[in-house]
C-alpha cells in the first residue's frame, strides 16, 4: 500500500531549463577592449626583444658596461633570466653535433670492452695447489677444505 501511494504521488516538477549566468552586454564590451588594449597584462609597459644580454656586442658604448644596457632602456619582464650573470646559453655545439659524439662514445666504450672480453683471460693456465689443502689455515678438521695436489679437478 506504501509502495502504491509514493508511486502515485506527483513528484514536484523541475525546470528542465538550466540558466547558465552570462555578463551584460557593457561587461562584454568592458572585457573584450582589455584584451585588445593591454594582451599581456603588464599595464602597456614596452616590452623590448627577448635578447640575452651577453649576446651584445661587449665593445659597444654602453651606459652600464657590465649591464651592458643604456639608460633609460626599457627593461624585459624577464630580466632575471636574460642579464649577463644568467646561466649561460651553449651556442657552440648543436644538437646533431652532440648527439654524434654521443654515439661515437658509445660505440668506443663497447669496441674496447669487447677488445679486452677477447683477450682478457678468464683463469690462470694452471690453476694453485697447496700442500695438504690448507686445511690447518682454512680451520682445521671439518672445515672446507682447499684443492689438494692431488686433486684432479675442482
């Protein structure tokens, strides 16, 4: 009977329309001219060319000879990274340059190992004998005892 009454009840009708919040027409406009005015959100600040400072030319006229800038020159968003004191870029060798001497250490390293693998022996010709296998210096009786001399193999 419980069953026949929850199942006959009218549950409450939901909006089947999501409202999804959107800004006035001035917001809009509002949004859009900042993006077009200031893209980079540095408040119109002139932004000179990402070049790094030790790549200028060091014999040049400069107000700030270690610097190596001018005064009044505009300074990069990002001058922690392009000064002089930054780490250093490695121009001096490219990617295929260092990738093939890469490899040709590579192969040097195994061509002399297996060089030595040839020639290297593995065990002496003819391997120790002692006089009653050592077996007063390895422990005594009970111990394991060393190759005696008259011992065939191992």
């Amino acid at each position: 009977m419980l069953a026949q009454r929850i199942l006959a009840r009218r549950l409450p009708q939901v909006a089947a329309r999501q409202s999804v919040p959107r800004a006035s027409f001035s917001q809009v406009r509002s949004l859009a001219a900042a993006e077009v005015e200031d893209p980079l959100q540095n408040g119109n600040y002139q932004n000179p060319p990402r070049v790094k400072r030790a790549f200028r030319d060091p014999y040049g006229d400069w107000w700030d000879k270690q610097e190596r800038r001018n005064f009044g020159e505009p300074v990069h968003e990002e001058n922690e990274i392009l000064g002089v004191f930054s780490p250093e870029q490695y121009t001096h060798v490219t990617a295929r340059k260092g990738l093939f001497q890469l490899g040709a250490f590579v192969v040097t390293f195994l061509g002399v190992c297996g060089v030595v693998s040839l020639f290297y022996p593995d065990k002496p010709s003819i391997p120790r004998t002692f006089p009653d296998g050592l077996e007063k210096e390895l422990g005594g009786p009970g111990a394991a005892p060393a190759r005696k001399p008259s011992e065939a193999s191992w």
